[in-house]
C-alpha cells in the first residue's frame, strides 16, 4: 500500500497523464451545458466514461444524478465521498473560446463542468491506483445545484446513503477571484442558508395624472424595499452576517397608467437558524404593515431554501494539513464566510463534511466573476482540483 507522504508524486504524473483527455471532457460539457432538471446529456456523457472505465454505478437518482463507487482493496474498511454538481445558468455566454455554449441562453458560468471534469479525472486516477489503498470511494454527480429545492436533497430522499453511508463527504467550488494553484477553507459555517422571498403589493391602479384617486402599489413598493433593508441595517447582529436583497421588481404599468400590483422578490441569507426565522417574520411583518399604511395589502411568500454548509472543524484541520502536503503551505488559505449559498449543506448534515475553494484565475487575469456571462478559467486548475481530490481521498481513507 502506498503511504501517505509517498503517493503525492504519483497522483500528480498520473493528473499530468490524463491532463489533456480531463481537459477535452470539460470543453465537451462546457460546449454542452444544461440547466437544472434538464441535464439529460451531461448524465449521459458522464455515463459513457464510467461504464468505459469499468465501474459500478447508478444513475437517474434525483433526477438526473449519478453515484457510485472505485473500490480499493477491503471496500467495506471505510468509505468517503466526493461530489460535483452538474446543472448550468440561464445565461448567454459572450466570451471567445472555440468551445463556447451552443445552447443559446445557456452557460457554465459558474465552474460547473470544472467540478466534474475534475471529479471524472479524480476517479480515473483513483481507478489506477485501486489495489494501493483500501476503502471505497463514492462519487455523486449531482443535478440541480442551482434551482430549488436542489438536487442533493432529491438524492438523499431517494436514498443514496440508505446502503453505505460515507465516513466523510467532500467538495469543491472553482474560485475566480483566487489565482489558480491556490486553494482556500473555511471551519464551522462556510457559506450561508438562503431563502428567497416573494411579495405582491396590491393597490389600486389608475390614470397616472390623478394620483389621488389611486393606491399606487409602486410607491409602496418602493417604501416597502427601503424598509426591509432595516433588517439588516438595524435588527441584525455584528456576530450573524447577513443579506438581504431585492433582485426583481416589476410594475407593468405605462408612462400614464399606474398598474394595480406591483411583484417583488429577492433573497435572505445568514448563518443562525433562530435568526434566519426571525428574518422570515420581520419580512412579513415589515411588508404587511408599511403596505397597510398606505392603504395596500401585501401578501408574502417566504420560500425556504437550503440550510448553511457547514465544515466540520476536525476535518477541515485536516484537509487543511493534506491540501498544504500537496499544493505547498503558502498556497493554501484560510478564507472568510461566504454569504453565497450551497446544496451540499444537505450533504454536510449527513456526515462530517469539508466544502474547499480552488483557484481558477488566470494569472495576470482580471476577475471574471461567476454567473457573469465572460466567466472564464485557467484550466490548469482543473490538474489541480482532480489530483488534490483522488490524494484527498486516498488520505482520507488512510486515516484511523
């Protein structure tokens, strides 16, 4: 069996191996993209790999999710799982690249076929090295990261941990505003729960030169979205980072009709349970009582969303130790909470969980945001991200 302090060298030839054959997988996905519920083709590709390289797996899980497993010798020792997410964004994508999206208004603009690229190169060095180490690990593709309720949820209500539940769960998000041959983590609370919000003004619409015989729902609308800020400004805590966001607004009115209704909805997000309730009500009670001192109504729909990913202490100490073994100690980071918001929470509350962050910048690059429509990598990161994820793994299971 290969030691720890030893097999480094030899998961990294076998990344640079298969660096190219990783590369093309991830044009052909990023040239391909899908958008949640819908990520038919990626499942099939995905598929077509893992029945090529021999292993078992199941697919159709949640949707169109996939897991198994590479087993090392004594699979039943231990297991411990790696997981990427497969779904894309309703963007267009307007960058340069010769496999840009040929789905119109469809993009990865979010590093999405970065995590399974990798994660595809990750299983295919760990196939290689199957008989150095024992345990098993389970991968999950997993569909509808980026759309309610979301795929891990749907893959955990139809049992994938019912047979085997993995010792340790691990996964990664690209990372453009760190430059790539970086690494970063965060211990305890890593990104936030989120919920989004929904609220109707209605008032009563009319010509809009006689204003006072109207109720005008934009007005109060408009009210209605400075007061919510209060909640952050002046209800919440220095210890519970949060935010609050309005992202549509919508009156369909004309330049001379002021419309009936008016549609709101945004986002909350924060990192306390007891205070992610109390949110929810001070929305609802802000919004129906500013809207009934103008003479409106507001109907409020909070949809909950996913809880906060949370990084288990001990584990993330000690991916810590093993990202600083492969990628060298000034390279890996200590990074603050992010108030983005994550899936894998659910996959963090079934076993102890680690979520890291790898750099996707292009040196001497400026930041391309994610969910931006110019969103771009250096695929470097990508030799990065699938050999620390199959030594991870193996460290993993080579730990008492």
């Amino acid at each position: 069996m290969i030691n720890n302090n030893s097999f480094k060298e030899k998961i990294e030839q076998l990344a640079q191996k298969y660096f190219d054959e990783i590369v093309e997988y991830r044009r052909h996905l990023h040239k391909h993209p899908e958008l949640s519920t819908q990520e038919e083709k990626t499942s099939e590709f995905i598929c077509s790999k893992l029945e090529e390289w021999g292993l078992e797996f199941k697919k159709n899980i949640g949707g169109f999710g996939i897991y198994g497993f590479v087993n090392g010798k004594n699979p039943d020792k231990k297991t411990v799982a790696l997981r990427a997410d497969m779904d894309a964004l309703p963007i267009k994508e307007e960058t340069e690249l010769s496999y840009k999206s040929i789905n119109e208004g469809v993009m990865h603009a979010c590093g999405h076929d970065l995590h399974m690229a990798s994660l595809l190169g990750a299983i295919k060095i760990l196939k290689e090295l199957e008989n150095d180490f024992e345990g098993r690990v389970m991968f999950i593709f997993q569909p509808s990261e980026e759309m309610y309720p979301g795929g891990a949820w749907k893959m955990l209500q139809e049992g994938i941990f019912k047979e085997i539940t993995p010792s340790n769960i691990f996964a990664f998000h690209s990372t453009p505003e760190m430059e790539c041959g970086y690494i970063g983590m965060t211990e305890g609370k890593a990104m936030a729960s989120t919920d989004e919000i929904y609220i109707d003004i209605i008032g009563r619409g009319g010509h809009g030169a006689t204003p006072e015989l109207n109720i005008d729902p934009i007005l109060v609308a408009s009210h209605v979205v400075v007061a919510l800020q209060s909640i952050v400004s002046r209800s919440a805590t220095a210890t519970i980072p949060t935010v609050f966001s309005i992202g549509k607004f919508i009156a369909n009115g004309r330049t001379n009709i002021i419309p009936d209704s008016v549609h709101l909805e945004g986002i909350i997000r924060t990192f306390d349970e007891n205070w992610r309730k109390e949110c929810h009500n001070l929305i609802e009670r802000i919004a129906t009582q500013t809207a009934k001192a103008f003479g409106a109504e507001a109907k409020v729909f909070v949809d909950h969303g996913y809880p906060f990913v949370y990084n288990d202490i001990d584990l993330t100490r000690k991916v810590f130790g093993y990202a600083q073994t492969y990628f060298g100690e000034e390279k890996v980071l200590n990074i603050p909470q992010r108030t983005t918001a994550e899936d894998f929470s659910y996959f963090s509350q079934q076993a102890p969980s680690c979520y890291f962050r790898v750099g996707t910048k292009k040196k001497d690059m400026q930041i391309t945001n994610l969910h931006t429509s110019t969103f771009v990598i250096d695929e470097q990161s990508i030799k990065k991200a699938m050999g620390f994820s199959a030594f991870l793994a193996i460290s993993s299971l080579n730990q008492s």
